[in-house]
C-alpha cells in the first residue's frame, strides 16, 4: 500500500499555521489567567482539528464532549482508586469506552484521563479551564475553515 498523496504546499502551511495560532492562544490565554490551559494532548487535538479536519475525531463534539468526558473518567477512576500508573492505564482505557458509547471519539484525550489520574489536579479548576481550552481549539478551526479557500470544511457536523 502506497502512503497517501503530499498535499498542495498552500495546504500545510495554512493548516500548520492555524495549528501554531490556536496553541499559542492557549498559551496566551493560560498566561492571562495565570493558570496553564495548554497541555500535550490539546496539540494533538490542534493536530487532528487542524491536520484533519473531516475526520469525526476531529469534529467539535469529539473535540469538546471526549476531552471533557475523559477528564470526567480520570477523575473518577482517581477518587475510587488513587493515583498510580496502574490506575492511569485503567483510567486511559476507560475514557475509550466512555467516548465510544457517548459517540465523542478523540484519541488524544485518552491521555488527559492519564494526565487527570497521574497528576490529581483540582477538579473544578481543571475542569472549566479544559472546557475553555477545546473552546478555543473549536473555535480557530472554524475560523480556519472559513478563511480562503479550504479542501475540507469544518466543521463537517456538530
């Protein structure tokens, strides 16, 4: 099997540029609210939402709904059993169960339930500032897919 087609050069820079925007936005807006909005699974959403933008893990209720649906899994898996590596690989697991029965599939927020468990941040700060951060990411994708001419539009549903 042959490795898909390059795409046109106009193409990745615009999506590799909308990519850069959206996670410096997090940066900025982590800095203004001197709490840290950005962490390593949100570039991976800004890759999918960005790099792919009509595949269903990259739409915004996958975007949205699996990251917040996973951090709600790593924190339950973290009050019934504590933090261990042991309970991040059950938390990880079960944020896929939990996203492919609610229709929200997004593998990068497998690893916010990781993140959650390994980390024990404060649910209800960590929780409202992730709703913020996918917000954001949603929001420059749609503004990527309105500006100029795109192969693929975002989002292709809600």
């Amino acid at each position: 099997m042959t490795p898909p087609p390059r795409p046109p050069s106009l193409t990745t820079v615009r999506s590799t540029a909308f990519a850069v925007a959206a996670l410096l936005l997090l940066v900025a807006v982590g800095t203004v609210l001197d709490e840290p909005l950005l962490i390593p699974p949100l570039a991976a959403s800004a890759a999918l939402v960005h790099g792919a933008p009509g595949l269903p893990l990259a739409q915004p209720r996958s975007v949205i709904g699996g990251q917040l649906l996973s951090a709600l899994t790593g924190f339950a898996v973290l009050t019934a059993v504590g933090s261990s590596p042991w309970a991040a690989a059950l938390a990880g697991g079960l944020a896929l169960g939990a996203m492919t029965a609610a229709r929200t599939p997004h593998s990068p927020a497998a690893a916010t339930a990781v993140i959650v468990v390994l980390q024990s941040p404060a649910a209800a700060r960590f929780l409202p500032l992730l709703a913020l951060a996918t917000a954001l990411l949603v929001a420059v994708g749609i503004l990527a897919g309105r500006a100029g001419r795109t192969a693929v539009r975002y989002p292709q549903y809600w």
